[in-house]
C-alpha cells in the first residue's frame, strides 16, 4: 500500500464517523449542549430542613459544656492507658 492509498482509506473512515456523530446527535435531541444533570436538592426547593423554634427565634443554641473536673478525670484515664499501652509495647491503641 502506498501513503496516497493509506491517507484516502483514512478520510473515509473520518466521513463515516462523521455520519455517525451526526446521527447520534439527532437521536440526542440538542446534541451535545445537554447540560449533565446536578447531584443534591436543587437550589430553591422548598424540601428544606425543619427549624426548631430556638433556630426560628433567632437565639443561638446553648453548647453543652464539661466542667474542669470532668475535663481532668477524662484526662487522666487517657494518660493511663497510654502508659498502659506503652509499658505493653503497643504500637497502635
């Protein structure tokens, strides 16, 4: 086969793949400006998340606290079990 030959096989492959996107895109509809659909609710639905009065008042929620003896207990029993783990030659808790 010479280059003349190789290079005309080529261009009728390029025309039927060419005949082949156009009759997909008819298929399709508008062709290939179909936007690709958006995951998660869609801005403005009124599906929203349910409001407790306290969120509708405008307060703001009270944060749960622990108090510094709580704080130092918690703390402590850490502290022994990673003594623990250490002295047993624990790598990983």
């Amino acid at each position: 086969m010479n280059l003349s030959e190789i290079v005309g096989q080529l261009k009728d492959e390029r025309s039927r793949l060419d005949a082949a996107i156009q009759a997909l895109e008819g298929v399709s509809g508008s062709g290939a400006s179909v936007p690709a659909k958006r995951r998660g609710r869609p801005p403005g639905t009124t599906n929203k998340p349910a409001t407790t009065s306290e969120q509708s008042s405008g307060a703001p929620q009270k944060r749960r606290g622990m108090s510094a003896a709580a704080r130092k207990r918690i703390g402590d029993a850490a502290r022994a079990r990673w003594a623990a783990a250490k002295k047993s030659g624990k790598k990983r808790l």
